[in-house]
C-alpha cells in the first residue's frame, strides 16, 4: 500500500473478525516498533506478542478500556524498565514505536487499538514479567469486523488551520 | 512510495541540502500529524510550522541538542498546555504525532531529526507562545546533504529476538 493511504486509513478498530494474523506479518508489525527511534537510541521497551484466545481473553480485564483484546486476532504488549529517569522520555519513545507498527498494521489492512493498563499485578502475572518490568501499554491486532481499513476523508479532528501556526502562535 | 520503504527508510537526519520543502509537502506532513490518535482524541498539541531562516538559526539555540535546525529547510514545533493531568499521557500521544510526522516525510524523500526544548523561554519568545503553553519538542524537516533516503538494512537496534518475546516474557 502507498504510505498515505496507510497513514490516512489508520484508525482506532476495536472489534475484529475471527482471522488469524500470519507470523510473517506479525513480525513485521514488531520490527516496525523495533526499529522506532528513541531517546539517545536507548530502545527502552520489551515487546511480548500474545495470540493466545485464554491469554488475550485474561488480558482483556487489565483495564475496563482494553474489553477489545478479547476478540483481537494478537496482542502486543509494551514493556519498559523501572528506571525513574527514563520514566517521562519513555512515553514518548512508546508513542513512536506504537505509532509505527500501527502503520504498518494499516499498510497490511490489519486494525490496531491502544490500551492502558489498570491492572499491573495481573498483567504482570499473565505476561510472565519480572519485578523490575512493568506493562505500560496493550496494543491489539486484528481485520476489521465493521468495515476494511480504507483511507479517511474527513477525520475527527481539529480542524487543521486551529491545529496548525505558520510561523508563530 | 510504499508503505514499508518508508517506514525502512526514516532515520534520524540532522544535515540537509539547502533545497525548501514545498508547501504541499509541509501541509502533507502536517495533516500526518493532525491525524494522530491521542488518548480520548484530546488532539493536546498545536503545532508551529517554522521555515524563517532567521528564526530557525534562533530556534537552534534552545537546546544543545538542537542544533540542527539551523540548516534545515523547516520545522515543526509542538506545543503543549499546563494540564498537568495529561502531562504523562500526553508525551505518548506526542511520540504518536510525530512518529507519523517523520513516516510521511519519509515517504517524501525527506529527512527529520527532533530534538527537545532547553531554554521555554527563548522558545516561546520565538514562536510568540502565550504563557500557558510550552515547547516539548521540535522536529526538524529537510533534505539529507549525505546520502538519499532509502530502506536501511541493518538498522543500529537491539536484536529482533531480544525484543520480541513470545507469549510470556
């Protein structure tokens, strides 16, 4: 698929039908996230890749917003360290690297949907993380049930001239 | 270009011919980002569109680390409010924006490197900012002076398959 038209069909799916993903493009949506960038290159994150109905299932009750990974064909879940110093950079590391296997989840027509994590002991538990890692985010995989990822026209958005300053505020 | 290649493609690039963006190609990058999810869909960033040269050499002041800007062909400048209830969650959703910011100008044969924000004041002094709001990041956009954009082989990352964990860490 064109760039633009990945871009401009990504969208939040939170409902999915029963398809599975291949391997080979689930690793090619983790090495999209492998190869973001990252604060001095530090790659603070660990992915765990989940396909697993139970598993998905259990990690559904983490939080009341991640309902959606019961019926989502995969889960990856975004690791980091308990380095308090990296803490607030890291987050924006993660939006990086969550934003660029979303892109390429589009550019395969597969859905993505993000979720927080309520719940660390048992995400903790189910992920087999130890002590000193924690589940920051959930992010869920699969073809779309309502409709195929195609490109939006009019997204719901701010409009781009509030949005966007030319030169100053 | 295709989706894959330019995801492949992007790399941090801090040293740009002098050759100016279009403003259709600027526009396009920032529809990238205004397109981005964000948590809830609060859209918490503005972004300052900067292609002055004067002004991009001053901008290149507020952090060490920013040097770059100096000689790229424009910048963006993404601004924040003081909530501090989305101060966290919204470094995330600005790690998203400009994730899709610097895929699309890939996707366009052109570079991007951020960089973060030292000095707020002399920021927003530039970017005539009111009071409320801040700098978090500047993404500097240009031609490559060194070598074209084209899919990186071995990218500089942690291997694949430490990363990647399957189904339990």
């Amino acid at each position: 698929m064109q760039t633009w038209d990945a871009i401009t069909s990504r969208r939040n799916v939170r409902s999915y039908t029963g398809q599975p993903i291949s391997p080979e493009h689930l690793d090619q949506i983790l090495e999209a996230g492998r190869r973001a960038p990252s604060s001095r290159n530090t790659q603070p994150w660990d992915f765990v890749l989940v396909t697993d109905r139970d598993q998905l299932q259990e990690l559904s009750k983490v939080w009341v917003g991640a309902g959606h990974l019961a019926s989502a064909a995969a889960a990856v879940a975004l690791i980091l360290g308990d380095d308090p110093e990296h803490a607030r950079r890291a987050q924006f590391d993660l939006g990086q690297a969550t934003m660029s296997m979303m892109i390429a989840a589009a550019d395969l027509g597969i859905g993505s949907g993000h979720a927080g994590v309520g719940d660390q002991e048992l995400a903790g538990q189910l992920l087999g993380l130890p002590a000193d890692k924690t589940c920051a985010f959930l992010i869920a995989f699969g073809y779309p049930a309502d409709r195929p990822l195609a490109p939006i026209k009019r997204p719901d958005r701010r409009p781009f001239d509030e949005v966007v300053h030319r030169g100053r505020w």
